[in-house]
C-alpha cells in the first residue's frame, strides 16, 4: 500500500492537493473490529487530509451510523465517500489513487469527481 509518511509520497501529491480551491469531504465508513484493512485505509485517509487545509476527513462506523451509510448507499466497508463542490479532474485522481480504487466511492447526489 502507498504510505504517505515519506517526504517523497507527500511531495508527489502536495502539488495535486494544491488544485483544489473548495472544501472536499472523505466521508470513511469503517468497522475496525470486523474489517482488516479498515485501520490501514483509516491512517491513509488521515495523512492524506494532513496535507491540505481543503480535506476534512469524517469517520463513521457501518454499524452504528448504519442510517447515515444507507443514504451514501454504502454497505461494505472500508468504503470511502468523496464529497464535493467541483470536479477536481485529474487531482482527484490522484487523490483516488491513494484512497484505493477498490474502496473509493463518489456519491451520485455529490458532482462526481472524474
């Protein structure tokens, strides 16, 4: 998994990050009880909102925010919910790169970020 702890990772990314001019939510659904790469995602998600004042991450468990997890449609965890005002292209990307394509989720009511 890309660590973003290394002064290299964050120099690659910080100049993607730089692009975005409106706040950006990484809304994660988690259950680190049940779910083995909950808290690696969980610690990625962090660093990666670390390095621009425009993320805001918000944690949320599947189970006990079970009705807030319904209307993002997730149900299955680790997933990872985009929110913003604007396409941000390719720095989304990028960006969904790290968050891992495979739990990165963009919801419909949100602009989809491309």
């Amino acid at each position: 998994m890309a660590q973003l702890t290394s002064e290299k990772t964050k120099q690659q990314i910080r100049p993607f990050l730089e692009q975005i001019t409106t706040p950006v939510k990484l809304v994660f659904f988690t259950q680190e009880h049940a779910c083995g790469s909950c808290r690696e995602q969980h610690e990625l998600l962090e660093s990666l909102a670390a390095l621009s004042d425009k993320l805001r991450l918000e944690v949320y468990d599947l189970v006990a925010d079970a009705e807030l997890a319904r209307r993002y449609g997730i149900d299955k965890v680790p997933a990872t919910v985009v929110v913003g005002e604007k396409d941000y292209g390719k720095a989304a990307l990028t960006a969904q790169h790290y968050l891992s394509s495979s739990s990165a989720y963009f919801h419909p009511e949100t602009q989809r970020i491309r």
